[in-house]
C-alpha cells in the first residue's frame, strides 16, 4: 500500500483480556517499529525488526507483550491479560533505510 | 541517558506570524534529528530530517530546523504560519541503533 497501515484504529477491551494489534508497512521496508504513546507523552520506542528477526525488544514493557513478524512483512504485537495502564495509542513505523521511519494512523487501545 | 526536551508544551501564534519550536538534546556524539508532525486522527508525519552536512536543513510544508552542535538545539521554524499548521510537533533523535527518542512535544495553535 501507500503507507503504513495499522488495524484496529480502535480497540475496548476489558482487563484480563488478550488484545492483538495488527501493522501492514510499505512494501518493501525492511524494518519495522513499534512505539507506545501515551496521552500527552511522545512515542516511547517498544521493539523492532529486520524482516522476520526481532532486533531489539529492551521498550517492551514486560512479558505480557511480545511481537512477531513471521515472513518479514506484517507485524502483530500481542498484549496478554491487558492491563488499564496498557491504554495508549500503538503506533507502528517502517523504514527503508536506517534512520528514517514512516509511521502508521495508530491503534487507540482502550483498556475497562 | 538520551533524553530529547521540548520545553514548550503548547503555544499560541497568530495566522502570518513567524514560528519557532524548540527542541534540545543530551549526547555526546551528535545524533540523527528529525521533526515529525502528527494532525488529529493522523499518523506521524515526517517534516524534515538533519543526518550531517548543512546545518539549516529545509523540510516540507515551508518548516526549517537549524542544527546547533554547541547547544544541543534542533529548533523548528517557519517564517509564516498558516491556519492549517495548527498540530502537534515532535522532536526526535536516533543514535547507533535503530532506536527513537522523541519529546513530548509541542502543540501549536492558530489563531485568525
């Protein structure tokens, strides 16, 4: 596609349920991020990849979320037994080359 | 620690009127800077990007940012600001790896 896409731009959910946010990057880009925003705060920095390999995951925040990226293409990043304090915004970028990163609309997670 | 800083959490400028934002940094080597704009409902959108060379870097929309080594200062301006800049800004910085730190950023309004 045009651009980095993410789905579901909305999720409620409530607490102790597994939510699964999904990011489509440009074609092409080899790597891909995940950041978390929280309301007022700049994107924190959550993991990366280089197609399918998960180059760094010192962002995630604990082990009820993990990521994955199996064929180098579409990402999911997976949040176990969700917590209120895992409400933010998910947002997800891709890059070409190093240094430079396209971000996606967003997913505004909502945990009850 | 890295750290990026936008000391401004939000200003007030009127349509026409020249704009500055500041952004500063802690490192000691001197980092990839980049401005991102992020609309309502929108994804972060690249604005310019400083990785070496010409210090005055020029970006889309009309923004500049002047990198400043001896004060650790990537300030984005615009000489004129529209109706249709009202947004937020963020500042960010890349090092060695693959990582982003952005700032908590700026939100601008125009006022008629």
């Amino acid at each position: 596609g045009a651009g980095v896409s993410q789905s579901p731009r909305y999720k409620v959910t409530k607490r102790g349920q597994d939510v699964a946010l999904r990011c489509d990057p440009i074609s092409g880009h080899v790597s891909l991020y995940w950041y978390r925003q929280a309301l007022g705060q700049g994107p924190e920095f959550l993991t990366y990849f280089n197609y399918e390999a998960q180059q760094d995951k010192s962002g995630l925040p604990n082990d009820r979320f993990s990521a994955e990226r199996p064929e180098g293409s579409i990402s999911t990043l997976t949040i176990q037994r969700t917590e209120q304090r895992d409400s933010a915004m998910y947002r997800c970028a891709s890059s070409l080359r190093r240094h430079e990163q396209f971000f996606g609309p967003g997913t505004r997670l909502t945990v009850l | 620690a890295q750290s990026v800083t936008q000391p401004d959490i939000h200003i007030t400028v009127s349509e026409g009127a020249s704009l500055e934002l500041r952004c500063n940094y802690s490192y000691g080597a001197t980092p990839y800077l980049f401005w991102y704009v992020q609309s309502p409902g929108q994804g972060l959108q690249l604005l310019l990007k400083y990785f070496s060379g010409d210090t005055l870097v020029q970006g889309i929309k009309g923004f500049e940012a002047e990198f400043k080594r001896s004060q650790s200062s990537f300030n984005l301006r615009k000489p004129s600001v529209h109706w249709s800049d009202a947004a937020e800004y963020f500042c960010a910085v890349g090092y060695t790896g693959n990582q982003f730190y952005f700032g908590t950023g700026t939100s601008l309004t125009v006022i008629p």
